[in-house]
C-alpha cells in the first residue's frame, strides 16, 4: 500500500489551501477557509477510497485525489475546447466542482467517513483497508458533500450543485434520472458535469494503474531478496561441502554423538 511522508501529506495540504487563495475571494473563500481549517485534522490524513484496489486507499489518499482531479479537469477542459466544445462555465466553478466532488467522504462534523477494517479476514481477502463509518448519517457522498458547503454558508450554485451531484457518472445508480433522458429539452443545460466525472473517472483510473505498478515493483523487490537469500544459502552450502569442509559436515551430521 502507497505511504506517503509527513512532508508529502504537509505538502498536499498547503497546495490545496494555495488553491483556495488563489481560485477565490470574498464571502466565498472566508467560508470556505472556515470549513477546511475546522476539518483539517481529518482531512489532511483521509483516504480516497476503502479498497486498496480502488483509487488513493491511504493516509492522505483524499487530498492528493481531489488536487489530481482539478489538475486533470484543467487539461480535460482543454481537451474539449481543442474538440470545438463551448465552455458555458468560469474557471472558479470547474474548479469548486473538481475540488469538491468527493468532499462527502471526510465524513460528517464529528466523525469520519472511513475508519480503519478491524476484521483481519476482510482485510487478507477483501483487501478492505478501511470500512465505511456507521455512526454518522447514511448520505450519499455528494449529498453530504453539499450539505457540508451549505452547513458552512457555502454559495454553490446550480451548475456547481450539479457537477459534484453527478461526478460518479452512471456509476451512481441515482444519477441516471440526469444523465440518461430521452427528451433533448431535459438534457443537461451545460456540460461541466461531464468534464468532472470524466476527469475524476481518468484521474481514478491513472491511480489505480499507480498503485498497480506500486504492487509489481513491491513483488518484483521481495523476489528479489528472496534470490538474493537462497543464494547465499547455496553459496553457504557449498562452501561447506567443499574440500576438507565436507568431512566435517559429514562429522558434524552423521558422527559419533557420545
């Protein structure tokens, strides 16, 4: 599993905190320099997801998955732009929606959303890292995702609503009602809430192939020291059974006991 260092978890944090000087003003960023500062603690240590094979399950997981969430919803929205797409949004509102997709999974105002898997079992063979904490309110990421912004006097509005609403794509069984409709005039108004899901879907995709890898190079390091072992063992071996070395072995394993 992915560890990272005190100074890369600092280091995350101070980039998302730059994010929100940098991204907003007024009422806006007073509100929500609030809410970060007052869910810190918890936040700077949040994992992104329960499952080691999903995406970011670790300390620090969740900050460093929303920063590559706007980083990929900046170059996504490029992507679209160079396809003739319109962009019908501003910068402040792709990035709110990217920066607080997955906010409901720091949990509610008391207590987190994912606690440590105490159950050995799960953990060898589910590869549940963490389990879902149920002492706080059953709510649907977004949903608390939005009910913390308005808790805190957050403004968000309808196209931002939207965009953390339905980051999970056809992922999220109540999303559909949104996303697939047979009547054009019902259709989304704008498409920033496919620029999120798509990239929060690549982001994802690009941590799960990152933690894949992390995987192969552990293998690949435990084999090799595995190698490295019976080597020496043999090397050992060897040495003893060589020249006068083996009478003593001999000796040593089969001789007189008295």
């Amino acid at each position: 599993m992915k560890q990272l260092t005190e100074e890369q978890l600092q280091d995350n944090w101070e980039k998302l905190l730059q994010l929100i000087e940098d991204m907003f003003e007024g009422e806006r960023k007073t509100r929500l320099l609030e809410m970060y500062k007052d869910l810190e603690d918890r936040m700077v240590v949040a994992p992104a997801s329960g499952k080691e094979e999903y995406h970011n399950c670790h300390v620090g997981g969740y900050v460093e998955h929303v920063l590559h969430v706007v980083d990929t919803a900046r170059k996504m929205e490029k992507t679209y732009i160079d396809c003739g797409g319109f962009v019908d949004w501003t910068e402040e509102e792709l990035v709110f929606s990217a920066l607080h997709h997955d906010l409901g999974k720091v949990g509610d105002l008391e207590e987190e959303y994912y606690i440590p898997q105490d159950n050995d079992w799960r953990r060898k063979t589910l590869g549940e890292v963490y389990t879902h904490n149920t002492n706080i309110d059953n709510l649907r990421v977004p949903d608390r995702a939005l009910w913390l912004l308005q808790y805190y006097g957050v403004k968000v509005s309808l196209i931002e609503t939207l965009s953390i609403k339905l980051a999970d794509g056809m992922y999220d069984e109540a999303n559909p009602y949104y996303l697939k409709v047979f009547n054009a005039d019902r259709s989304l108004k704008s498409h920033l809430p496919h620029i999120v899901h798509f990239a929060d879907h690549m982001a994802t995709l690009a941590e799960y192939d990152q933690w894949k890898l992390g995987e192969k190079k552990e293998t690949k390091q435990i084999n090799k020291k595995v190698v490295n072992i019976k080597k020496a063992v043999e090397t050992e071996v060897k040495t003893k059974l060589s020249g006068d070395n083996a009478k003593d072995l001999f000796d040593e394993l089969f001789g007189d006991k008295k």
